[in-house]
C-alpha cells in the first residue's frame, strides 16, 4: 500500500499592462529604465503575440508569475542561475528548497527523469494534472536542481491552457516554485495581488484570472510503491490500485 507522510530588487520600476493589443502605463514609475510587465492571457484562448512575449522574457533570464491547475507559481528558465536565485530571494528560500521542473508532457518528464514501465502507467493516468512527482534525475538535470542526497528532481505536468502555450512555445521546462511569500501558508491567489507584491521585483505576471489555493500532491515515486508525500489537489483515488 502507498503510504501518506505528511530581490533581485530593483526600484522605481515602470509597469505596463498589456491585454490584447493594448498597453497601458501605470502613472507610477513612468520615469523608470526597467518594466515589469503584466500580461492578461486569456484561460481559454491564449493570445499567441502575448505568449511569444511571454517566452522571450523568459529566455532573456526573466522570472515570471504565472498559473496552473493548483495555483499561482513563480518560475524561470531551466538553465538560468541567476534567476533562480532571484527567485530564492523573493521567496527567501535555502538553498536546500527543491523546485520543481514544470513540463509540458510526459515525453518532457522522461528526458529529465528516469522512467520505469510501471511509473509510466502511473505518470500516463495522472498527467496532465495538479500531481507532483519525484523521480531519479536523468543526465539532463544540473546539479543545484537535483536533491543533494537522493539525487532526485521533481516534475509536474500541468492543466492548465495558459502554462500548456507557455510550454510549448518555450520547449523547455520552466523551473519553478509555487508562489507562497514569506510569512504565508498559502499560496497567492489573485492576480492583482501578485501585482501589488511583485511588480518590483519579477519581469513578468501573467493574468490568467483567479487561481485556487491548494498545492499540487506530491508523489514519490522512488520506492517499490508510490508515497504521498503531500495531499494537495490532486485525488488519491488511485491509490486503491497501486
């Protein structure tokens, strides 16, 4: 049976909201050298221009917000240290904390991971989904992502029509956290929130309307049987036949 266990900060920066064709300046911080943009992508119909932005920012060593399934996150492109770090800093993260590697399918999942037959059932039936899922780290992987003793790497697949353009457009994984600040147990929920918190300190937000609260459920999967090791929004129904 499974078993359960239980800045880089810059000032006076300039915002722009773009949503559709539309820019639009906020007042404050119009005399700035740098932007935060925010970005309102639609949940349904994602704008191309907007997600082809979205991946430039990215591969320029941005960190972006961004939803999925669960709730919001904070991620970076895979290879990027100095992002990653910006990131810890934000969140004032060890350097112990592991992120995970947000991917767009299962395909994704095996050239960062090893896969056995087995877990890729298990990973075939629960992805897309708010699951993560903890696997031996393949060759692809650098070091400072891998669990220093385990040598192991957490990856997600999520289902949610923004973070999938986003994803596909990239061709990478993004690297990420879910976006809980310091201080809170849950993650941030609201867009415009996030806005008002971060637009100092990350280049883009993505607007993809409100997200939920609940973290993903984590998955070990590098025992003879899966261990949960976090109950998130992901359903443990299937526990039953594994």
């Amino acid at each position: 049976m499974a078993t359960i266990s239980c800045f880089r900060e810059v000032e006076n920066r300039c915002i722009t909201c773009i949503s559709g064709s539309q820019a639009v300046q906020s007042p404050l911080f119009q005399d700035a050298g740098l932007m935060s943009q925010y970005f309102e992508i639609h949940p349904d119909n994602p704008q191309r221009r907007l997600v082809r932005q979205a991946v430039e920012i990215i591969a320029r060593g941005g960190v972006v917000v961004y939803p999925t399934d669960s709730s919001y996150a904070i991620g970076c492109s895979l290879g990027d240290k100095g992002a990653m770090e910006r990131i810890q800093r934000i969140r004032r993260l060890n350097d112990r904390h592991n992120f995970t590697l947000v991917c767009r399918d299962l395909s994704e999942i095996a050239r960062y991971a090893v896969v056995d037959n087995i877990n890729y059932r298990l990973l075939k039936m629960l992805t897309p989904g708010p699951y993560t899922f903890i696997l031996k780290a393949s060759r692809e992987v650098p070091r400072r992502l891998q669990n220093p003793r385990r040598k192991t790497i957490g990856l997600r697949v999520p289902d949610h029509i923004v973070t999938q353009a986003v994803l596909q457009a990239l061709n990478e994984p993004l690297m990420s956290s879910t976006l809980i600040m310091p201080g809170e147990e849950l993650p941030m929920t609201d867009p415009y929130e996030v806005r008002l918190q971060l637009e100092h300190a990350v280049d883009l937000i993505i607007d993809g309307g409100f997200c939920g609260h609940e973290p993903t459920t984590v998955v070990d999967l590098m025992g003879d049987r899966p261990e949960i090791l976090r109950e998130g929004k992901g359903s443990l129904d299937w526990l039953v036949e594994h």
